[in-house]
C-alpha cells in the first residue's frame, strides 16, 4: 500500500466508524459496535484467565507446590473422570438433546433426564459415605472422588438444563451460558484459598480441591468461551477470521500487561508459592474480568436457521450418525486427541527463571518479550486466509512451528537461555497464525455440516470423545509417568537441582515436538476450500429464504 493511500485511510478512519459503528459493511454482519462490545467481553475473559490459571487442579504452584498434590494423583483423577464418564454415556444424548433443542425435551426425554441427574446427585452424595480406607491402593480417597464426579455432574447438568431452556431460544446457543457461569467461576476461584486446605488431612485435602475445582473447571469452560461466539455471530467466513486473529491483538493486551506486573505484585505477597498471594490477588482479578465480559451482552447470535419453533427437533441417533459421516469431523477431533501435548513447552519458561537463574522476578517480563511477535501474527493471519487456503496454511505454519521448537531442544541442552528465549519468541510469533486458522476451520466445519444434513452439530460432534478419550487416557499417563521416572513428582523442590531440571524440560519439549507433529498430520486430508464453503452459505440462505417465502404464501392463501 502506497503511503498516500494510507494516509488517506487514516484521515477517513473518524468518518468510517461514525458510518459503521450502528451499520455493517456491505456483504457482513457485524457493526463496529458490536464488535467492540466483543473485544471488551473477551477482554474481560482474558483478565479472569490469566489469573486462574495460575490456580488450577493441576500440577501447578497453588495444587502442586503449596497443597503438595502429587503429579500422579492428577492423572490418576482423570482416569477415574473417563472410567466415570464411560458409565454415564447413556445419559450423554439428554445433555447433546438439551443443547440442539434449546432445552426443550418430549415428555420421555424429560423424564429420562430427571432419572439421569437425580441418579447421579443422589449415587454421588452416598459414596461420601462409604470407608476409603479398603481402596487407597489405586488413591487416596477414591470413593469420594467418584461421588465429586457423580455429583458436580448432577447438579451441573441441571443447571445447564435450566438456563437453555429458560434463554437460548430467544438469546442464542453460548451467550446465555456465557453470562450465567462468569459470577459462579469467581465466586468458588475466589472461595477456595479461604479453605483451611492445610490443616485437612491429605485425602480430605485432595477430596476438597477436587470437588472445588471440579465446579470452577465447569463454569469457567463455559465462561471463557466466548471466542467461540465468533461461530454464531456472523457466517462470514472472512469476517469471522478478522475476528479470531485481530481482536485478540487488542484483548492480548490485559494478559500481557498483567504478565508483566504480576510477578512484581505477588511479590508483596510472598510470590507464587505464599498461600497469601493467591487470597489477594485472585479474587480482585476474577471478578474485575466477569464484569468486564459483560460486554457481549451486545452481540447477537445469527445462524442462518428458521426460528426453533419451526425447526424439526433433532434426534440423537440420526443426528449421532450424521456427525460420523463427516470426514472434517473425524480430521478434527483425531488431530486435538493427538495434539495433547503440544502445549507443554510454555511451562519452561518460567520454571527457567524461577528454579534455574533464581530470577522469578524476571519472569514476568521475559513472558511478555517472548509474546512480542505475536501482533506480527495476528495481522498476518487474516491476510494469509484472504490469499491462500486455510488447510495450506496451516500445514506450513506448522511445520515452521515444529521447526521452532528443535531450536529449544537446542537451548536445553547447551543451557543457553538466549537461544531459548530466540525460538520461544519466533514460535509464538507464528501461532497466531496456528490458532486463528484452526478455529476458522472448526466454524466452517459446521457450516458445512448444516448444509450437507440440515441440523448443526456444535454439541452432537462431542459423540467423538466417546470412543477416542480412551486414547487421551492413555496418552495423558505418559508423561506423569516419565517425570516420575526420573524423581519429579509432588515434591517442586527437586526442580532446583539442575539435572532433574534439565530432563524435565527435555520430556516437555520432546513431547510438544512430538504432539505437534501428530496434530498436523491429519489435516493433509482436508479439503474444505473456501468456495466449497461459499457455495454451502449461499445454499444455505436460500434454504431459510424459501421456507419463510412459503410460509408467508400459506399464510396468505
């Protein structure tokens, strides 16, 4: 772009907001207000995210290192959450049923679902009753983590029930979840550093963060999805690239800039590993961020479907056998099964300052240096989907991430930190580019789906986790069990000592390297080009048109 034409855009940016900020772009959807409102609630999402994510039921500073729960434990709790979800599997089509019908269940259904959650409260309150001692060689606990499960699953699944059956057919799929979990998400984060956690015994301390964790893990899932509204808020797919890859160049910020400050707050408080830390810090930042995304209020959701009272209800079996019919799907979710590790290598950065050059301090502004690039990627990302088709691109973008990450294996073995904090920031340079493509991709996917069956499938494409987290399962074991081998396990402090370091950071980059490769691969088979997809919009439109058209001669006549 010439400087004169750019100059020009600036000068005319004042008047394009006035013209747009209540009216769409030709051939969109979206005015500039709206998409405000979406960045300032995604923004809000972000400021919660960034601070519970250092408090998680995982091996983290506040479960792992102030609450001593072995790594083991974690992955052993997940076993028992599959085995568990494998036994209730017969009540998944009510909770699929309840999303694509907006809550609205035949009398049958209604009752079978009743039986369902009741079922679940009830079995789940009585195994709190039932003596642990007699199963404590699979873990500590056990009987009453099973009753967490059973019932967190109850109560949660009713709560699900209530709030679409009350809102989502006059407001939409997400945003009536995403305003309704936002407080409960922060209340509990809030809540549980208040816990006389330390003074329970170990079982009951694993017993009570498991519970805790396991409804804030609810509600905060459907809090922070906000950026999947971008699916329901415009079936253009361009503009729904513009989307995933600019805002987040704005809503990026707040993480950023408390990256940069936390280390230097908690530091008041004693740092990460000070209980006090986590008393203050996260209840002020959980609930400015739930205010904050109260913003997408605002935006309105726009699938190209008729009203839910003209619709045919789907049916679980058909609509089950239509999700495994196509082909992107099963691309889709083999590629996430296989990717479950492919994020482990953003824990080295700042185990590197904290264990190995003592600089936690630091941390937060090197966290903040390495992420510099990732604008450079979020701008690009649009413009690379304009030109080039998404599945290329992200074959490529890929391949140069993995490429990245030999550059860390290079770091931690010769222990050069610039090297590392080098290949840290290109990769993360190119990411954005990663994210932004495979979420479009995950929309698009679904557009097609309506059009090649007539019904969406956002809640039926989960039938796939039935049979592939088996595979999760087994995969999740892997690397507790490495670290294990090599003394890493619920005692942080081995991390100080250099060689158990050093192997620790080559088990999460190998498996990242490895994970990346897995997740790309099955790609290679997609060929959903954008004019495939044109097509599938266009016919679309002209399906709901017709039968509006037709409705309005009935009713004529």
């Amino acid at each position: 772009m010439k400087v004169k034409e750019l100059v020009g855009k600036v000068k005319g940016a004042p008047s394009y907001v006035k013209e747009h900020w209540n009216k769409p772009n030709e051939g969109e959807y979206l005015s500039l207000s709206e998409v405000a409102a979406y960045t300032i609630g995604q923004a809000g999402t972000y400021i919660y995210m960034t601070f519970s994510a250092i408090m998680t039921f995982s091996a983290t500073y506040f479960t792992g290192s102030i609450m001593g729960i072995s790594n083991l434990d974690f992955t052993v709790i997940g076993i028992i959450g599959t085995i568990i979800s494998y036994i209730l599997i017969v009540f998944n089509p009510v909770g699929v049923l309840i999303y694509e019908n907006h809550g609205r269940l035949t009398p049958k259904m209604k009752r079978f679902a009743h039986i369902a959650y009741l079922s679940e409260i009830i079995i789940g309150i009585c195994c709190y009753f039932i003596p642990s001692e007699s199963f404590e060689f699979i873990i500590k606990g056990f009987p009453q983590l099973v009753g967490n499960n059973l019932l967190v699953a109850g109560l949660t699944n009713y709560f699900t029930w209530a709030v679409r059956r009350l809102f989502s057919a006059k407001y939409g799929r997400l945003k009536p979840m995403l305003l309704a979990c936002g407080f409960p998400a922060a209340i509990i984060t809030s809540i549980i550093p208040y816990l006389p956690l330390l003074e329970m015994s170990y079982t009951k301390r694993l017993i009570v963060l498991n519970f805790s964790f396991s409804l804030v893990l609810f509600f905060y899932n459907n809090f922070i999805g906000v950026n999947g509204l971008v699916a329901f808020i415009t079936p253009n797919s361009q503009e729904r690239q513009r989307l995933y890859s600019i805002v987040p160049i704005i809503t990026g910020l707040f993480p950023s800039i408390i990256g940069m400050v936390l280390p230097l707050l908690i530091s008041v408080t004693g740092g990460y590993l000070n209980l006090k830390t986590y008393k203050v810090f996260v209840p002020i930042f959980s609930f400015l961020g739930v205010l904050v995304s109260l913003f997408v209020v605002k935006c309105k959701e726009r699938v190209i479907e008729p009203p839910i009272e003209e619709r045919e209800k789907v049916t679980f079996f058909k609509g089950a056998k239509n999700v495994l019919k196509n082909k992107y799907f099963w691309i889709i979710n083999i590629s996430n099964t296989l990717g479950l590790y492919q994020w482990h290598i953003g824990n080295l950065l700042a185990w590197w300052f904290i264990y190995s050059l003592r600089m936690e301090w630091f941390s937060g502004i090197a966290a903040n240096i390495v992420v510099v690039g990732m604008t450079v990627g979020n701008i690009m990302c649009p413009i690379l989907t304009s030109k080039f088709e998404k599945r290329n691109i992200l074959l490529i973008s890929r391949a140069l991430t993995i490429l990245m990450c030999f550059g860390i294996v290079l770091a931690v073995k010769t222990g050069n930190i610039y090297i590392f904090l080098i290949s840290l920031t290109l990769k993360n340079t190119i990411q954005p580019v990663v994210d932004g493509v495979s979420t479009g991709l995950g929309a698009d996917v679904q557009i097609y789906h309506q059009w090649r069956f007539g019904e969406r499938a956002d809640s039926m494409s989960s039938v796939f986790s039935w049979f592939l987290n088996p595979v999760t399962m087994g995969l999740s074991y892997i690397v507790p069990y490495l670290l294990k081998v090599i003394g890493f396990t619920s005692d942080w402090d081995v991390l100080y000592d250099s060689q158990i370091l050093t192997h620790v950071f080559s088990i999460y980059t190998w498996a990242t390297i490895i994970s990346l490769v897995f997740v790309t691969l099955p790609f290679i088979f997609y060929d959903l080009t954008k004019e495939k997809y044109e097509r599938c919009v266009t016919e679309l439109k002209e399906r709901v048109e017709g039968k509006a058209k037709s409705k309005e001669q009935e009713a004529a006549v």
